[in-house]
C-alpha cells in the first residue's frame, strides 16, 4: 500500500500534492477516526485502506476502527442494506434491539477513542447509532452513506434516521442520495488508489498466468463483472445477457469477486449464479479471496468488456477500475454508475439483460470505437476519479465542519 503522496507525482500535477499537502497543513494534528464494518471486502475498507495512510501523511493524526457483530447482528444490517436500497424488507423491534445492543457494546469499547477525537467520520448504517452512546464527544461527527438510498423502504429509513440525525454533517456520492436531515450534506464521489495492486500496470506475464490459471480462451472475446456475490449487483442478469450473445458469436465470461464479513447473503447468491450457468464451460465463476487484487486486476485488463450490471449501486468502484484500464464499461443505468458512464464516450448505461446484450454485440462489432471509447474512459477517470480529488474533498470538508460552516446541500 502506498503511503505517501509523492508516490504519485506523474499520474496528478505537482500543483495537485501541493494543494493537498497545504490543506493537510491547516489540520496539522487534528485527531480524526474512521469507523465502519469490515476491513476487507468492499469498496468501503478498499477507500479507507488508502485514505487512512495520505491522510496521515499530509499531517493528521488518524485512525480506523471497526465494530464487532454476531452473525444475527450482520443478518440486519444486510436488511437494512437491502431496505435502504429500495427492497421490500420488514425488520422486527427484536432486530431493531440486537442493532443497539451491538452497537451499545462496540461503544463500551471505542468510547475512549471516540469522544477524544476532533472529527469522527461514521461509514454507513452499521455503526451509526455510535454518536448517541458517545456523550461526552468533544468534536464534530459526519455520518458517510456509501449506498444508493434515492429511493429507500420508507420504514427502514424512518427507523435509521434518528441515529443520522444528531451528527453534524452527512456524505452522500450523489445529489439523488440526499435525504431531508437537519444538518448540512455533503457531496463526495468515491475514488480509486492509481497505485494499488488492483490498478497498477501488469506485465504481460502476469496477465498469461492468470489466463492460464483460470483457462480462459484466448481466441474468445472475454466479459468480465467483478463485484460481491450481491443481489443488486445482478449476476443472474449478467449471465442472461451473456447467455443472449452467445446466440450470434463465441463469448466467455468471468463473474469474480469475493464476501465480506458484513454480508451474510453471499453464499445464496453465489449458489444460484452457479446454478445458472449450468456448466457451461465459457462461464467462469470465480469467489477470490479477499487479496486477490492482482488477480482482479489481470482479469480486467484481458477483458474485451467490463460490466457492472446492478439494479442499485451507491458508486461502483469496479466500474472506476475497468475505466481507467482502458476498458469501455456497460453498466446499469443506477446510482453513482450513472457519474462515470456516459453513452458512446465511456461506455453504455443499460436496463435489462437484452439491453446489455444488444450494447455487448455493438461493441465487439466495432473494434475501432471500442479503443477510442477505452482510452476515453482513462483520462475520464484520471479527471475526476482519482484518490487525490477525494482526499482534497474531505480534507476541505473538515475544514468547513471544524468551522461550523455550512448549507443544507453541499457540492465541494
């Protein structure tokens, strides 16, 4: 992992680690804590993984926790995940007491950390009710939702709201993602690390042992979805659309990616992708364990196309990834997919199964726009989805927090 901003003098401008460096400056010392669910698996521990260490480096004082949960514990948040992602769910006042009970217990624990910090980012609804047990807290609380809530389950949202409430401020990815809370929100798309093993440049060999290991035919156009065995992340709908253009031309795909500590409903998941692809050779499904990013990255840089097909997506960092390899990416038209896609220039935003298969037959019809779309998608990314716009925007959002300044809705 990379530890320093000078590490990336060439991808940014030095003007860029300047700018980041005198922000840092001004917040010299500040104590700031980092909490969520899980440190690995997902974008969430993927973001804080290299944020923690820049924002150390240009001066902070910083530290990431993360909560403990029993099974019963994660198996609610999982419904709240789902709830505020616009599924039906019901949660019974005896989930709603085991999410305080976890909560009340993490707090007995993290107090001391908690209530000394000048800035506390909270990240997502699994420890959201810590700022209520934290009462003698001397500094100034934000609350980040990584997920797509434009549309939530209205109970679930109701009985979520009052632990956001109280915080200071709050961080959606999207304007559609606000909610009506009385406090300022802030806009702050996620990014990715340049120089993680998952995004750095592979050699040749490398990307030949992976196509190797996992026999994939390198005379065969290759589809390529990376993400958590999610409901919301569609695999079922992949494989239709796979299943759709094998019809007109040879095609393989790969669905990879791995679970999380937080998300107990992998495991179904990944068993009925398994049950849809019905061994068919060209279908390859891979569960990686959770340090495989070289492998992730291999796999994205032999992909003919990237997909990330979901019904609700809060950002989608896999996207981000096959974007700046090169990669023209069809995703679904949702959530923070909809910032990093747009129609003919980075890729397509599709709906259905059929949609994604009609834009998948386009582009392997038309290899000359597939490249230029690729080399689109990279500077796309390198504009505005790079770690260092996202650290400039929290080290400015501290800013304006420690200062109590502020509107309802804010762009930074």
């Amino acid at each position: 992992m990379t530890k320093n901003l000078s590490s990336y003098e060439g991808l940014v401008s030095a003007t860029v680690i300047n700018e980041l460096r005198q922000l840092g400056e001004r917040l010299a010392g500040k104590k700031v804590v980092h909490v969520n669910s899980t440190r690995e698996g997902g974008g969430v521990a993927e973001i804080l993984d290299w944020m923690v260490p820049l924002m150390q480096d240009v001066g902070l004082d910083v530290s990431w926790e993360v909560i403990e949960g029993t099974s019963d514990f994660f198996s609610v948040t999982k419904k709240f995940h789902n709830g505020l992602q616009g599924f039906p769910v019901h949660i019974s006042s005896q989930e709603w007491q085991t999410y305080r009970e976890v909560n009340e217990t993490n707090a007995v624990r993290l107090r001391p950390i908690l209530e000394e910090a000048d800035l506390v980012v909270i990240h997502d609804p699994q420890p959201a009710p810590l700022m209520g047990l934290c009462p003698n807290r001397k500094g100034k609380w934000i609350w980040r939702g990584h997920i797509d809530v434009s549309r939530p389950t209205r109970s679930v949202w109701q009985g979520l709201r009052p632990f956001v409430a109280g915080y200071d401020a709050s961080i959606f990815s999207m304007c559609q993602f606000a909610q009506t809370l009385p406090h300022p929100q802030y806009l702050i798309p996620p990014s990715i690390d340049p120089l993680s093993p998952k995004n750095i440049d592979l050699d040749p060999e490398e990307l030949s042992a992976v196509r190797y290991q996992y026999n994939l035919d390198s005379q065969k156009p290759l589809l390529v979805q990376i993400s958590r065995f999610d409901r919301f992340k569609d695999p079922l709908g992949v494989i239709a659309a796979y299943k759709l253009v094998r019809k007109s031309q040879p095609v393989q795909l790969v669905l990879a990616g791995g679970g999380a500590s937080d998300d107990p409903e992998g495991q179904q998941v990944l068993e009925e992708a398994l049950e849809a692809a019905a061994g068919d050779p060209d279908i390859h499904i891979l569960l990686l364990p959770s340090d495989a990013h070289k492998t992730i990255n291999a796999l994205q840089r032999l992909a003919s196309i990237v997909i990330q097909k979901s019904t609700r997506e809060g950002f989608g960092l896999t996207v981000t990834e096959g974007l700046w390899k090169g990669k023209p990416v069809i995703g679904g038209d949702t959530g923070g997919i909809r910032l990093q896609l747009v129609n003919y220039h980075t890729g397509f935003l599709v709906n259905t199964p059929e949609g994604a298969a009609h834009r998948i037959r386009f582009l392997l019809h038309h290899e000359k726009l597939r490249n230029v779309m690729g080399i689109k998608a990279r500077e796309f990314v390198r504009e505005n989805f790079l770690l260092t716009r996202q650290l400039r925007e929290y080290l400015t959002l501290f800013h304006i927090v420690s200062s109590n300044d502020g509107s309802s809705t804010i762009f930074i």
